[in-house]
C-alpha cells in the first residue's frame, strides 16, 4: 500500500520516499546513531508531509507503528 501511495504522489509531482521499520529498534536498547532510527530522524525533518501505513493487528495498528508516532 505504500508503494503504491508513493507512485501516485510521484505521479502528482511530489518527491516520495519510504521508509521500512522492520529493523527499527525499541526506543531505550540502542543509542540514538543507530543507523535506522537515524534514517527515520532524516527522513521525517525532510518530509513536508507524511502518509503512515500499517497492518491492522486485533482491530488496531501495530507496536511498532506506534513507537514509531511517539
């Protein structure tokens, strides 16, 4: 779904990056310059707008996804 957003954004004239959490690791285990979260940190002061996607697990979006808004 996020692929397929980002086509639609670079189609409309917008640059779209995305960024896969599956290696993001929980706040508090690594220091700040992991590479990952360092990603993350770049790419959210780039964005001049975001468009989160998630799996639905049990009626709600996953931890991840929520560490990663907090």
């Amino acid at each position: 779904m996020t692929e397929k957003s980002a086509r639609i954004l670079r189609l409309l004239g917008a640059e779209a990056r995305t960024f896969n959490p599956s290696s993001l690791p929980l706040p508090d285990d690594v220091d700040v310059s992991h590479p990952n979260v360092t990603e993350l940190r770049d790419l959210v002061t780039w964005s001049g707008g975001m468009a989160w996607c998630s799996p639905e697990r049990n009626g709600a979006m996953t931890g991840i996804m929520k560490i990663q808004i907090d």
